[in-house]
C-alpha cells in the first residue's frame, strides 16, 4: 500500500510510448499491446451512442453518515484502509438497502469511544432512512469491511463485519433486527486485522462458507513510527509505514458447518501460509468446472488464485495461471477486485486495482486455466498509471449489453499534496466505457459532474435502487459521506434482472451461474455479492439487453448441478428463478403476481 508497494515505477519514456488515439467521446484508446486469446462475439444492434450520465443524489436521499478513519495526516498504516459498504434487501421487501461500516481513530479506540456503522433501509422513493438504532448492529470498534450472504439459509441476508481486532457476524432476526452470533459461530477472527470478506460456498453442501483477508499483523501499543524506517518513506518524503517491512496478517477460510457454527480450516487447506498483504476478495468459478475457485488480491506481494480440485483441497495457481503478477512480471499492490464476462465468450475475466505509479490489470480468461493481462491492449491499465486505486466493479453503464467498469480512487498519503510529484491525494474516479471490439474508453469526466470532482474514495457497491432497470453506484470516501450516484445515462436499452433463489443449492444461489439470449447474443454472470474492496454489492443479476425486445432463453446452472432451463420471457422486469422451478415470481412495469416461467406476462413489441 505504501509507497514501497509502488515497485517497477513508469517511466517517463514508457508514459510517452502510451501516447493515445482519440477514440469514443474523445477519450484515449491505447493501441494494441497483444492479441487476446478469443475473439469477442460480434457486437449487436444496440441503442445510439448515448450520454453516460451519474448525479450526486446522497443529500436529497437522506443518506447522513461520515466516514470516520483516524487522524488526517494517516500517520499510521490503518488509517487509510477503512470503507467497506454492503448492498444487500435486509428486510426481504425487494428494494435494495444500505450498511454502511465506519472506522475510529487512535484516541477514541484506546478510550472505548464508539462509531458503529449505519444501516439505511430504502423508502422505495429515492430516499432512505437511518434505520441503525432499530437494526441493533452496534459493535465498537475499528471497523473496515463486510460481506452480507444467509448463511444460514433462512431466507434472510446476514451481515460480517471485519475490525482492526476481530470481526462480528450478525444474524438477521426476520424482524429488522440483528443479532450478534459471533461466539456461537466461531468465526470472531479474534486479534486480526481483517479487511475484505467474502461469503461462497466452495464445497457445494449449500452452506455459505466465508473466506477473510488478513492484512497486517498490528499492536496498537506498539505502531511503527512515522517516516522512520525504510518502508516508511515515498518518493523520498516521509509517510505512514508499511505493509513492507511489517508482519502480514494470515486469511482466514472458515468452513460452514451447517447448523449456524463454522471451522476454522485455514491451516488445513493450507491457506495463505506465508501471510501476504490481503486486500481483495472474490469466489468465482474460472475454470467451469462447477466448483468455486478463489481469487485474492495482496498488496506489495503476489496476488493468489485457489484452484478448486471438487473435493475439498485448494491447490495455489496464481502464478502459474498468469494472475499473480503484473503483465511484464512483477509484483503489484492489489487493492480491489471484481469478475465479469467483458468480452461475450462465455468466461469470467478479472479486474484489480493496484497502487499509484502502475497499471490496474485486465485479465483475460483464455479458456485453459490461464489468463493474459490485457491491460495495455483493452485501454483499462496505461491511464490509471497516475491514480491509486480501490474498489472496482463491473457495471452495465446503459444496458446495451457489455460490462463497463467503474474504479474509485484516492491516495494514501496526503503528504503528497505538499509535493509535485503529479498524484494528489484527492482523486477523480475512472469510467470505462466497453466499446464491444475487446476495448475501453475512459469517459469519467464526460459522465456528470460528480465524476469530475476528486475524492479519497475506498469502497465501491452497484445496486439498482430504484429497481428501474438501471445500475447506480455508491461510493465510500475516507473521512468524509459517501456518494450515491445516480445513473440518469440517457437512451438507456432494454434489461433483464435475476433474483436466482437457491433449494438443493445455498439459498443465495451464491455460485450459479446465469446465461441469457436475447437479440442473437448470449450473456452469461455469476451470482455473487462480494466483490470489489472491503464491499457487497447487489446480488441480483443485471443484464442489459440493448434494442432486443425478448429475452430469447436463459439457463441457470446451480452449484447442485441442476440446470433450468426458461424460454421466452419479457424485457424490462426481474425475475425470480428457483432452483428446479424456474419463475416463481417477476415484477416489472405493469407486472406483478406468479408466473409459469414460460409465457411472457409484457406485451412483446
């Protein structure tokens, strides 16, 4: 995280060798690096060229919260590293709602003064409201990440919060309230620094397991002081030390039980035996072979792929599979991480964010266990090189159909707004917009003036909160309120969402993986709520659809193995699927009620 995570800086001749074409809404496409391992399917009729466009609607939401994390010069490792936020329907009403985690600071930590996180329940009008005092989740402490999934399969979403000292799991009541089952459940990470959290279900017994990111192994009574030490320093200025030069914290993988307790089998996997710098946490399954692999992104040292063999051991594959390093091989400082099919041939690709003076990575799915960087050819990597970044997620901007993607920013260090090193502490988020031939173009400052403003920005989560067909954003910034961005994008093109609700398979669907026709052109997800950094972000999959005007089929695959098959369904509405029963349920405009899965319930034009 530090600046000696910042290893191989760009030079200044390479930065010149980066000279751009100006490419879609006048933003830099670079020039091919090297071909990618599959053509992209053809791209499909979609909507004109529309304006991508996000409003800052977090005061007239009602959203009032300030993120709390240490003292303002960040003299020490943790006071950068808070942000964590979750998506998730607590109450079971349709409708998207807030957990927002808050952090502390060194006095107030040592004096046992408290900042329990916020839940914000969503009015079904744009607004939300400050429902933590009802919610009961009110731990004291230093507060980083969180992961939401039921883990207990009762049909109700559970929250995780990671802490400086440990961690809590929440379970939810069914009521609105929430109860602290940490002791019970055994997964309290006593005296660890967590960071990221993600729930997944590895083994497929349809029992959530839940993997944590260990960052730095820290006494609070004994911190490295600032500036001094050789890992304590940024282009030669002093700043907070570390994580160089300081103990790593080991993840942590905790097995479900089954009966509301988990185990510990970190050791017996042999997870993170050498306790790298955790950062990112994502399940996915890379290789589809129906069994979720691991991938977790460290920072100053190599990022780990977790092959899984199907029978309960994971074998390490980063390196070998081409995830561990940057493209010309060296170690990075991953931050955040996110997976989506950018391409349309039917594999789940990576992107992470890393430090200032690098790429972020592109990692292309070649299909055979391995991935290429991407990063120069695509355009994603060359203009992050001045920015630091954080969470990251894949977003369809306005739903013609190929993933965009969003990165927040911001330093660690502000001392380096006292320099002129060319990287402010403050920084503008990026805005990748896929232009659907294996390319992005970077339109942030096109895309409304929120993108243009400059934030010390952590945690991203997507969400369509106004359950309208489109992706909002929500954004956490360090000691300041977050931004809830609103996607106004004009010339928006036809949606489909999926709610996908496990029975043989965990109740969230966690794992399953969803294709959709429409138009001729196939997309495939999977389910997943955990992603990015320190973050959850809406579970239900969204799929934009551009002019097609019927959703030709979609399959959904379950961790079980059951796969459903449903033919012909409308534009413009969710659909609920459970496993082996196909629709259950949709809602859309004009739409309410059961449906049989079959016969779309929307005239089709």
């Amino acid at each position: 995280m530090a600046a000696s995570a910042a290893v191989g800086q760009i030079s200044s001749a390479m930065m010149v060798a980066m000279t751009l074409v100006v490419g879609f809404l006048g933003a830099p496409v670079l020039g091919q690096q090297r071909p990618p391992a599959s053509t992209p399917s053809p791209a499909r009729q979609a909507p004109p060229s529309s304006q991508v466009s996000f409003a800052d609607v977090t005061y007239a939401s009602g959203i009032d919260f300030h993120l709390i994390c240490g003292g303002p010069e960040k003299r020490y490792i943790m006071e950068s590293m808070c942000g964590g936020v979750a998506v998730l329907d607590y109450d079971n009403d349709g409708w998207m709602d807030i957990f927002l985690v808050n952090g502390s600071t060194l006095d107030d930590t040592r004096s046992g003064k408290c900042h329990p996180g916020k839940l914000y329940h969503n009015n079904h009008d744009g607004t939300f409201t400050d429902v933590s005092a009802q919610a009961g989740i009110k731990h004291c402490g230093w507060g980083f990440g969180v992961a939401a999934g039921d883990y207990d399969n009762d049909g109700w979403e559970d929250l995780y919060i990671t802490y400086l000292d440990g961690a809590v799991l929440y379970h939810n009541n069914h009521d609105g309230s929430f109860s602290d089952v940490t002791d019970k459940a055994g997964v309290g990470n006593a005296g660890r620094w967590g960071t990221s959290a993600a729930f997944g279900d590895y083994d497929n017994d349809a029992n959530l397991d839940l993997y944590v990111a260990g960052y730095v192994d820290l006494d609070l009574n004994h911190l490295p002081e600032f500036g001094q030490g050789p890992f304590c320093t940024y282009r030669g200025i002093a700043v907070s030390c570390g994580p160089r030069g300081l103990k790593g914290g080991r993840d942590r993988l905790y097995h479900n039980n089954g009966d509301g307790t988990f185990t510990d089998v970190t050791e017996k996997l042999n997870i993170d035996p050498d306790s790298y710098y955790g950062l990112g946490v994502l399940w996915l399954d890379y290789d589809q072979d129906g069994c979720l692999d691991l991938y977790v992104a460290n920072d100053s040292s190599p990022s780990l792929l977790y092959h899984n063999d199907c029978k309960g051991k994971f074998t390490e594959m980063g390196a070998e599979s081409g995830v561990a390093y940057s493209s010309d091989g060296r170690e990075q400082a991953g931050m955040g991480i996110d997976s989506a099919d950018y391409d349309h041939d039917g594999w789940p690709d990576i992107a992470k964010t890393n430090f200032s003076d690098d790429t972020n990575n592109l990692y292309h799915n070649d299909h055979d266990g391995q991935f290429t960087d991407l990063q120069g050819s695509t355009g994603f990597g060359p203009v992050s090189v001045p920015f630091l970044g954080f969470g990251v997620k894949f977003l369809d901007l306005d739903n013609d159909g190929w993933p965009d993607i969003f990165v927040a920013n911001g330093h660690v260090n502000p001392q380096v707004d006292q320099h002129s090193f060319g990287v402010t502490y403050a920084e503008h988020p990026l805005l990748f917009r896929n232009l659907r031939d294996g390319k992005f173009a970077e339109i942030g400052l096109q895309a409304g003036p929120p993108l243009s403003r400059r934030y010390v920005a952590r945690g991203v989560a997507t969400a369509d909160f106004l359950n309208s067909g489109s992706e909002d954003l929500l954004v956490t910034v360090l000691d300041g309120s977050p931004l809830l961005l609103r996607n106004q994008s004009a010339r928006r093109g036809h949606w489909l969402r999926i709610k996908a609700v496990g029975k043989k398979s965990n109740r969230d669907g966690f794992g399953a993986r969803v294709e959709v026709t429409a138009g001729g052109v196939k997309q495939s997800a999977e389910v997943r709520a955990n992603s990015s950094f320190e973050s959850a972000s809406d579970p239900r999959l969204h799929f934009g659809l551009g002019l097609a005007t019927l959703v030709d089929s979609i399959t959904v695959r379950w961790p079980s193995g059951i796969v459903d098959h449903i033919a012909r369904q409308a534009v413009d509405q969710e659909l609920v699927i459970e496993e082996g029963n196909g629709v259950v349920s949709r809602r859309g405009p004009g739409i309410t009620g059961k449906s049989d899965g079959k016969t779309p319930e929307m005239p089709v034009r």
